[in-house]
C-alpha cells in the first residue's frame, strides 16, 4: 500500500494536471468545481467554473441570487439539477451554519446535492480530510487495479473499501486528485496508455492482459427515442410565446418554447394544436417549419420538430407549466433555456 501511494504522489508531482480549483482553498470555490464536475468534461467546466465565481463570489452571494439568476449562469452546462441543488444547499449552509461551509462529512451529506463522493473531494481538497471518493474515473482506475470481475455497480461497496484502504492519510488531498488525474489521462475507457502509468507493476488487468476489457460493462437497452412537436408562436406584434418548466423534474425550472410528444398516429401539426391548447389554452395556427434537432438525454433521446404558429386566441394561462410570457427576440437571452431550446432561437435569429 505504501508503495502505491509514494508511485501515485511522485507521478502527480510531475504529471498532475493544472486547474484553477486546485489552486483555491476556499471549500465553496472546491465544492462548485465538485458540482460542475459530475457529467461534464474539464475543457467544458473552466470558462463556466470563472464566470460563475465572478458573478457569486461567496456562498451568501449565491443564496441570495434569484434561482432564475443563477439557471441563467448555469445555461449550457446541462444536468440543472445540480444548479439548483447548488442554489438550495447555499441557503441551508446560510441558515444553518452561518454561511460558512461544515466541515464533518455528516453535516456535508445533508447539503441539497452531495453524495458521499462530492462530499470526500470537498473535505480533502479544502481541508486535506483523508475522506476517500469513488467518482467514475476511480471506478474504472481501481476496477483495473484488481481486475475486478464484476460491473463496478455490482461491486461498489468493495471498491469504496478498496479507496478507503488506498487513500494516503498524509497527502489525502493530493492523493484524490492524483487518483481522478490518472483515470482521466492515463487509465482512459479506451486504449489507456498503460506503458505511462505509475501503478502497472501492480496491476491486475494489464498483468493478465484485459485492460481492455475492464471495467465489465452492463448490457443496455437502446435508449428510447421521442418525437417532439414544438411551437414557436408570434401574435400580431411580434411577440413570441415561451413557457417556464415546472421547478422539479428534468430541466426545471428553464423556459421554453412549449410543445410535446407526438402521439401514435399524429400529425406534428395535430400534436402541437393539442399540446399548446392542454398546456396554456390558446388557438394557434401552425405554420411553416423552422428546423429539427437531435438531441440526447441520458436515459432518452429526442427530436424536436419546430415550426412557426400564428397566435389565434385565447388568454394564455400557466395549466402544465409555472409561468408564461410574451417576449421579443431582442428579450429572449434574458431567460434561461435547455441547449436544444438556444438552436430554436439561433435559427429564429438566422430566420428574422
């Protein structure tokens, strides 16, 4: 074990890589660059991770923010549960201690959006806590290792005893961050570059030839795929209707232009005059076609068929959503929306 530790903690020493979260202190600025982390690349999170910190510099600043405020920070990043988890834990730590982030793993686990992962990469980066973690690039570092033969879901308990054993008690903040560093440029899913990998003479799967074989992946379904018809209706002034999700469930709280899913056996016309008549109780028109976009969730996979409607009447009423609203095109950049939502409004603009 000793030797495992010294060869990771040498190798990061020259290998490491360099990102600003890692030269903060500051638990908040640690724990927003946890958050961002989950589901999205590095190269994707740094430009977000310093806009954020320049428009919430403290927790304080976070908590009071309007949460339409800070989904508009997080626009693009995708996952907005985690902004709105960051947003809810603000207001606990401000309420509950003071705005100044706890410091024992229990009080961290309570936090709106912190698992036992997050929570032990807070506590060692900030405070050099021997807390283990077991994010994805650990998994498959540490499955490796021992060449597990199981998919890591059937054998986690296992693994976070394999990384608490592992973690260095000294160096527990260098030792986490070595460990993701080399899952993420060494031990990669694919073709992992084993000849430059501190802990080859101690492993499993490359001694026994099966790197490429581990992790064991579980087999799974293909993802279901929707078909969306969705509207983009102007009144007689120019306005443009949106509508705001409900707060809970993908992608709450984010505006956008409505619709639904096209029933078997319906026309795209047909399902956008139904939906936008059930969801906010107007006549509409259906006009010309704007564009269709692809687009991929992580359980789901969508095409959303766009088209121009005309505004008929009725008085627009929030029945399936939070909120709705008249805007311009020059307005619209102040609301927050979903990714595949901003190519609806750059086709409009290239349309306009």
């Amino acid at each position: 074990m000793t030797e495992l530790r010294r060869s990771l903690l040498e190798w990061y020493g020259r290998q490491g890589r360099d990102l600003p979260w890692r030269h903060q202190s500051d638990p908040y600025a640690i724990w927003v660059s946890e958050i961002m982390l989950q589901q999205t690349q590095v190269k994707t999170v740094i430009p977000y991770y310093q806009r954020w910190l320049d428009r919430f510099p403290t927790i304080k600043d976070l908590a009071i923010a309007d949460l339409q405020t800070v989904l508009k920070a997080w626009e693009g990043l995708g996952y907005y549960a985690r902004a709105r988890n960051l947003h809810k834990a603000a207001g606990q730590i401000v309420r509950d201690y003071n705005g100044v982030f706890p410091q024992r793993l229990d009080e961290v686990l309570t936090l709106a959006g912190i698992g036992r992962t997050t929570a032990g990469g807070i506590l060692s980066a900030a405070f050099n806590q021997p807390w283990s973690i077991l994010d994805g690039n650990v998994k498959r570092v540490l499955s490796r290792l021992v060449a597990l033969p199981v998919p890591p879901k059937k054998a986690i308990e296992q693994l976070w005893q394999l990384s608490d054993t592992l973690i260095d008690p000294q160096h527990p903040r260098d030792f986490n961050q070595a460990l993701m560093d080399l899952g993420a440029i060494v031990c990669t899913r694919s073709r992992p570059s084993c000849d430059r990998c501190p802990w080859m003479p101690y492993c499993q799967a490359y001694s026994q030839g099966m790197q490429a074989q581990l992790p064991m992946r579980e087999s799974s379904p293909p993802l279901p795929h929707k078909r969306i018809g969705v509207a983009v209706i102007r009144n007689d002034e120019g306005l443009i209707l949106i509508d705001r999700r409900p707060a809970n469930g993908l992608l709450g709280g984010l505006w956008e232009f409505p619709g639904g899913k096209i029933e078997p056996n319906e026309t795209v016309e047909d399902c956008i005059r139904r939906e936008i008549l059930e969801e906010i109780g107007i006549d509409i028109e259906v006009e010309d076609h704007l564009i269709s976009i692809d687009h991929a969730y992580t359980h789901f996979r969508v095409t959303l068929i766009v088209h121009y409607c005309r505004y008929l009447g009725g008085e627009p009423k929030p029945i399936q959503c939070e909120e709705v609203r008249w805007v311009t095109l020059e307005e619209i950049d102040r609301f927050p929306f979903p990714k595949a939502n901003t190519k609806i409004i750059e086709a409009l603009r290239q349309n306009n």
